[in-house]
C-alpha cells in the first residue's frame, strides 16, 4: 500500500494541529493531572479527527481506514501519551460499536455529539480483580420494565473522569464465561453514576484514568448497543480497532524519537568528536530505525487487509505485540543516548520512558496477545 498526495496533505494538517494546538500546552496539562476534553475535542472534531472512517450521516468523514493510520502515526509526535489516548479513546475505541451496531437514534443522540466534539466517550470494561480477563467481568445490568438497572464498578477508564456517556459492557443475563454480555451506552449524569476517584500514574499523566462506580443506574433498554448477549463479541471486534491505533501511534512515537535522538548526538560532542561517530550509537539507532520499518510495513499491510473487508485479528495482535516492545526499546536506547540529562524529568526522554510503558499493558497485555497468537497456531495456550 502506498500513501497518496492526500494521504501526505492529511499528515500536515494534522501535524499542524498537534505543533499548534496540543505541545504548546502539553507540560501545563500533565502538571494538571488532565487534559481539557471539552475544548480540546470541538477543535479536533474541526479537522474530522473524531469521525475520519465514520458515516457522514452522523458527521463522519466517510474517509476510508488509511487516513486513520495517518492520524495516528501523527499523534506519536504529541509530547504527551496521554493527549493522544484521549484523542483514541473518543474515535477508535468508545465509538466504533456503536457506528457499526447502533441504532439510527443512538448514533443521533450519542455518535454524532462525539463526532463533533460536544461530548466525551469512554469505553468501560475493565474490572477490579479482572484486568484482561473479560470472562470474569461481574458488573450486572438486569431488566426492569424497559429500562436496565445497572450495578458494578470499572477500573482504570480513561477519559471516565469527563465522559458524558459511556459504551459499557456489562452482564445481561445468568449464562456465564463470554456469553450473555451487551454493550450499552450509559449517560453519566445519570442518578446512581460516579467517579470514585482518579489513579496517579507512573506515565501518562495528563490522562484522567478514573474507577467508576454504577450503583443501580438506570437506562433505557434502547441504549443497547446491537444485539443484547453479543457484547462481548462486539467488544472484541473494537479492541481489534483500539490495538491498531496503539500501534499505529507506536510508530509515531518511535519515528520522532529517533529522529530526535539523531539530531541530538550528531550536535553532542564527547571527548572532542560527535556522539554520532561512535560506532555502537550510529548502529544501534540504525537497528531501531529497522525495526520501525519493518512494524510501518506490517501496519500498512494490515491497514489494507482490513480495507478489503478480511479479518485482522492475527495481523493485529502482532502489530500491537510488536509495538508494545519496541517502543520500550526505543524510549530505552534515547534515553541512554542522552546520558544524564536523559534521566532528567526536563529531558523529554524521561517522560518519553514513562509514557510509553503502558503499550505492552493496555488494549490486551503482552501475554494475552501472545496467548490469543499461540491458540491461533493450534497451540494449548
């Protein structure tokens, strides 16, 4: 797959954005603790960012999935994780079931609000105790009349301390394991709804992650999102969406962080030659440079594969397997190469480390995607 005059047109308003809009108040937002969802989306929204692949019907793009990819890659050079995660959140992982599955009166109510920016998604699956274990997920929605009343607590929600509504998967029924889930659109000013309070990270930091607790809130059965008791299968058709951003992003992020570190030790000089000259530097950021390559080759091909309508899951697990380990090891490598100043918190290495270790954690852990690889190629995982 190549990219296109549009495709490169694209990337620089979106480069645009984020050297204008977003870095010049990234250090203020991650002493805040949070980004300013509210006026930070409607410009997004300005762009079409929060609806590129969505259908214009609802104020999408009706772009196709190339142009998410794009998006994505640029968002690796914000200088803070956490904005680009609220900025995924919103259209690649709290959205996507909801314009696939929805209702026309969902999506008018819901979709479109979040498309333009009005509103704030978040995506709530996550449980104390559970983590990437869905199977074991305990909040309970149970029918009343023709509303569902709605009990249970999630971890670890991002952009869950500003969301106005949220896509929550919960449990509809008594058959057990992945079966008799749904996925519903939860308002959250609704009574019975709150924010037990905000986690501080180790990276991340201007993301609000939040642990939620829904003490028998009630809402329509319409907010169902699809069909009742196939939740958990829509659920893991937007995890595959939500692990291809991660490690289009990757890419992003691995790509600005070289070409830093680049500048940096051809400028640096030790004991009175360019840090550049050291053979052991110039080859170890050529391997990196490589295995950039070769993850922006998969995540091409990938792209494609999904744009001819075939499944991606094995593709997409790679690509975010992959991702998660090499932009450690990047962030590692750019850090060293900077000496002590990389270890500095003014150094933008130091954040760069601490952000990016949540790659190989969310979206599905390591080991899950090696597990979910593993069952694929008939092995008993």
């Amino acid at each position: 797959m190549r990219l296109t005059e549009d495709h490169r047109a694209f990337r620089d308003s979106v480069r645009r954005f984020v050297d204008a809009e977003i870095n010049p108040h990234v250090d203020g937002w991650e002493a805040a603790g949070r980004v300013p969802l509210h006026d930070l989306f409607p410009r997004a929204a300005a762009l079409g960012l929060l609806g590129l692949g969505y259908d214009p019907a609802y104020g999408g793009e009706g772009a196709d999935h190339s142009f998410e990819m794009v998006a994505a890659e640029e968002y690796g050079r914000i200088h803070a994780t956490g904005v680009a995660m609220a900025l995924g959140v919103q259209s690649a992982m709290a959205t996507p079931s909801l314009h696939e599955y929805g209702t026309d009166e969902l999506k008018q109510r819901y979709l479109a609000p979040a498309v333009a920016g009005r509103m704030v998604a978040a995506i709530a699956v996550t449980e104390p105790g559970t983590g990437s274990d869905v199977a074991q997920l305990r909040t309970r929605a149970v029918r009343d009349g023709d509303d569902w009343v709605i009990s249970g607590s999630k971890v670890y929600i991002t952009n869950g301390a500003q969301a106005d509504w949220l896509c929550l998967l919960a449990r509809t029924s008594d058959e057990g394991g992945y079966r008799g889930m749904s996925q519903i659109v939860v308002p959250t000013a609704t009574a019975g709804f709150s924010v037990a309070r905000t986690f501080d990270k180790l990276g991340n930091r201007c993301s609000d992650t939040a642990e939620l607790v829904l003490d028998e809130v009630r809402v329509p059965v319409a907010n169902t999102i699809g069909v009742p008791g196939r939740g958990f299968q829509q659920q893991m058709g937007q995890f595959v969406t939500e692990r291809m951003f991660a490690a289009y992003s990757a890419v992003g992020q691995c790509q600005y962080a070289l070409d830093r570190t680049r500048a940096f030790v051809r400028d640096r000089k030790v004991f009175g030659t360019p840090l550049a000259g050291r053979q052991y530097v110039a080859f170890r950021l050529t391997e990196l440079q490589a295995e950039v390559d070769l993850l922006r080759s998969h995540n091409l091909v990938t792209c494609e594969t999904l744009m001819a309508g075939a499944d991606i899951t094995r593709m997409a697990t790679v690509a975010k397997l992959k991702a998660g380990r090499l932009v450690r090891e990047v962030a590692d490598w750019c850090l060293q190469f900077h000496g002590g100043a990389g270890y500095l918190e003014e150094t933008w290495t130091a954040r760069l480390l601490r952000d990016t270790r949540l790659t190989s954690i969310g979206a599905g852990a390591d080991e899950v995607m090696l597990q979910v690889l593993a069952r694929l190629d008939g092995l008993p995982a």
